[in-house]
C-alpha cells in the first residue's frame, strides 16, 4: 500500500519506518528540511531505541522516503496525520495550528476514495471540524481517527505490538464512507501487526475521547500514588512498600503506581490540561475539575524535592555543590519537554547551588533549555565533590551506581532518591544519608 505520513516527530517518524517495515511503500512529509534530509539518510533526529535500525532497513530498502512537499503524496491511499499538538502559549488548549496546517496542505491533492487517519492527540471534535473542511474539498475522501498509544522509549515496540488498535470512523454522513475507513486501516495493519489484538470501531468522538481518556487515567494513577506519597511522609510509612500492596488487587494494579518526582513528557501534563480546556468550552469543565488537582499534586512533587534538598543542605543550597543525575523525563529517552528532572534542577541553580547535570542521552537537549546549567558526561564526573547527589531520572547506569564506589567521589554522602529505585539500606550502609519521596 502506498502510504504517507504527514509530520515526523516522535510519533510520525516512528510510525513512518514501522509501517515501512510491514512492507508498506511510506513517504514522510515534514515542513523542516533539516529533519527530513536526516531521516532520509536514515539518521533518526532524536534517541529512540530501535529506531535507527527501522530507519535503515526501512530507507535502505527503498520502501521509505522522505520530502517537505506534500503534492508528492498524491498517490497515496492512507495519509497519517503525526504533527504535534503542544499546549498554547496563552494557556491550557492545545495548539492545533500544525494539524489544521497538515490538513489545508493535503486537500487539494486527496486522490477519490483516499483516507486521512488522523494519529495526532486532539481535542474532542476536531475530526468533525476537519471532516466539514475536506468535504469542501475533496467530498470523496474520507476521515477517520486513529490514536495512537506508544510510549516514548518504546515506541517501535509500541507501533509494531499495540495492545489494541481503534478507529474512529464517520457515523453520521460527515467525514464520508465509514466501510471504507475501516478497509483502508484493515489493510494498512494487516497481519501480522493486527493478529490478535483487540480492535475496536467507533464514532469519531470516541476514538478522540479514548486518547485523552487513558493518559487522564495513567496521570491520576501517578498523582494518586504521590498523594499517598505525602501522606507516607507525614505518618512515617513507606509508600513503595503500600504501591506493592495495594498494587496486588487486579482491580487495582501495580503498573503507574511509582510514587516520586512525577510525570512529565511531550504527552500526560499537556493533555490532561487541553483535555479541561476542552471540557470547559463543552461547558463540562466540572467533570474534569479532579484533573486540576492531579496537575497541582504533580507539580507539588517538584517543589518538595527543592524543599528537601534545601533541608539536607542545612537550610540553604547558596553556593552548594549539587549533582543531578538525569535530565529526560524518563529513561530510554533524550526528550526534556516538561522534565521533572530539568525543572528540580533548574529551580536548584536560581536558588543559588552549583548545580551540574548528567543525562546519558539527553545533556544536549538539556542544554538548549537551560544553557546555564553545567553539565558532565557521567554520574561520576557530576558527583565529583557534591555535598548533595540527586537522582531525577531511573536510567539503569543510576540505579546500578554502587554506594561505595560511588562515595568516593563526592564531599558529602548525601543522597535524594527521587524515583525511589535505590536499596535505601545499602546506601546507609555505605555511609549515606538516604532520603527519598514518600518514603522514611
Ligand atoms: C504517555 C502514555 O504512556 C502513552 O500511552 C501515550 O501515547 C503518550 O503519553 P510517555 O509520555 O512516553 O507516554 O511516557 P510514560 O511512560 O507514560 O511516562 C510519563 C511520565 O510519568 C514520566 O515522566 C514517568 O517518569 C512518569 N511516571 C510513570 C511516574 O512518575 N510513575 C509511574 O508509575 C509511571
């Protein structure tokens, strides 16, 4: 089938060389000519593991290509709508300016009998709005949507084996034919990448609802745990030690209940808040009203690790030497949009510390963000003659740090574990004082 992808960021390029690898003919489109002319020498423009590898099979195989022109698209059956919704400068709604953007490029070239999925989290009834403005142009295409659930770090996994696949097809004439719709994806995730997984077709809404939805649900999870968090540190009690617990009843479950600096990323603190802004204009803003709560236990986390790097230091970081280890969002990952990590340590400096960061992948992007932070190339170099180490990230190279060894390096054995992954007595034993979130 021939394919196009229209944006190649973290969702777009991973689905671009996946679909490619199931045999598809894929063209991506991106507006930036530097992304495109690195990923069409298979360089992928960012740290994601296993894509690389996709990229070159993919590329080198000639069944994908890259342009920043959409009228080479033309020809194809499916185009995949990836560009990126981020939040708006003026407050919480997401910024649908790329995929309205998208949209107004592609619809002078939909070929009859053509379908646009849209893949991009969007707030609920854009499809239909979308849908009203293709029909204007090109009445017969098509317009389904697609959410896509991959989790930066494993992402390929995640394209490749969905633990389910929906699809938003028109339901009421608007958005054109729903059989068709639902053919086209049919063959676009054909066996083997279908073979039993559940899928599910609905109305357009829905399908928008199920995105947005289930990263509400995956944030309340991680507030929830973190609101037992404070609870732990007012009473004394261990709030891993409860996660497990309590993780034990299937109802409940033990996946997202890791309490520490909580979440953050290009997807969960977004769109839980486009997902208010969005209740708000439907006049449901009550219904959503827990998330605005979920949003300010998350951010508390942050404000507490400062709080307690402050109370560890004797009631003041001026002027003291503090190692941050990690600077993702999370682990397998060099994306610091929303990073805990980068916030804490931010924060940290403007409070006067001598903070130095090290990320294994993401310095660089760090860098960007905050040029005036310093940076080191490994937990050892940033420790060098810390009087406080804080680890922000659970990269594997952190949490297998050896406490003795890794004494050696700094001024003061003092350590705050953030993502409560460290054995609390082995680095007590060694000498440190070990402090974590929610935990005594
Ligand atoms: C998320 C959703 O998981 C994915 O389905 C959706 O498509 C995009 O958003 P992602 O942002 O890549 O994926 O990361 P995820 O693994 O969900 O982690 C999000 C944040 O929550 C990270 O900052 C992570 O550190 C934090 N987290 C996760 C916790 O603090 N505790 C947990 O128990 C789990």
């Amino acid at each position: 089938m021939r394919i196009s992808v229209i944006g190649c960021g973290y969702l777009g390029a991973v689905h671009a060389a996946s679909m490619a690898k199931l045999g598809h003919d894929v063209v991506g489109v991106d507006t930036d000519p530097a992304k495109v002319e690195s990923l069409a020498a298979a360089e992928a423009p960012f740290f994601e593991p296993g894509l690389p590898e996709l990229l070159r099979e993919s590329v080198g195989s000639g069944r994908l290509s890259f342009t920043t022109d959409t009228a080479e698209v033309a020809d194809a059956a499916v185009h995949f709508i990836c560009v990126g919704t981020p939040q708006r400068k003026d407050g919480y709604a997401a910024d649908l300016t790329y995929v309205d953007q998208a949209v107004a490029a592609l619809a002078p070239h939909l070929a009859p009998g053509s379908l646009v999925a849209g893949k991009s989290t969007v707030p609920v009834g854009t499809a239909r709005r979308l849908a009203e403005r293709l029909a204007a142009v090109q009445p017969k295409a098509s317009l389904a949507w697609n959410p896509e659930f991959l989790r930066e770090g494993l992402a390929v996994q995640d394209t490749l084996h969905p633990d389910r696949i929906v699809y938003g097809v028109p339901r009421d004439g608007v958005g054109g034919d729903a059989e068709r719709a639902e053919a086209l994806l049919d063959e676009v995730y054909a066996a083997p990448l279908a073979e039993g997984v559940p899928k599910l077709v609905t109305d357009h809404a829905t399908a928008e609802l199920v995105k947005v939805a289930a990263n509400s649900f995956l944030a309340t999870k991680i507030s929830f745990i973190n609101a037992m968090a404070e609870l732990c540190e007012a009473t004394g009690a261990d709030v891993t030690a409860l996660a497990d617990a309590i993780g034990m009843d299937v109802r409940i479950g033990r996946k997202f209940l890791n309490a520490g600096l909580g979440f953050g990323g290009g997807c969960l603190p977004k769109d839980i808040r486009a997902f208010m802004a969005r209740a708000g204009e439907l006049g449901a803003d009550q219904a959503l009203s827990f998330l605005a709560e979920v949003d300010s236990i998350n951010m508390r986390r942050r404000v507490r690790m400062v709080d307690l790097a402050r109370e560890v230091s004797g009631g003041s970081v001026v002027g003291r030497r503090i190692a941050v280890l990690g600077a993702a969002f999370k682990p397998d990952s060099d994306d610091v949009r929303d990073s805990p990590a980068l916030n804490v340590a931010a924060q940290l400096q403007l409070q006067g510390a001598d903070v130095v960061v090290t990320d294994p992948e993401a310095n660089e992007n760090a860098g960007k963000v905050w040029p005036t932070l310093k940076f080191a190339d490994s937990a050892d170099e940033a420790a060098q003659g810390a009087d406080v180490v804080l680890l922000l990230t659970e990269w594997k190279q952190f949490r297998d740090l050896d406490p003795v060894t890794f004494g050696k390096r700094v001024r003061s054995k003092r350590i705050l574990d953030g993502r409560n992954v460290l054995n609390p007595q082995a680095w007590r034993d060694a000498g440190w004082t070990y402090r974590a979130l929610g935990r005594p």
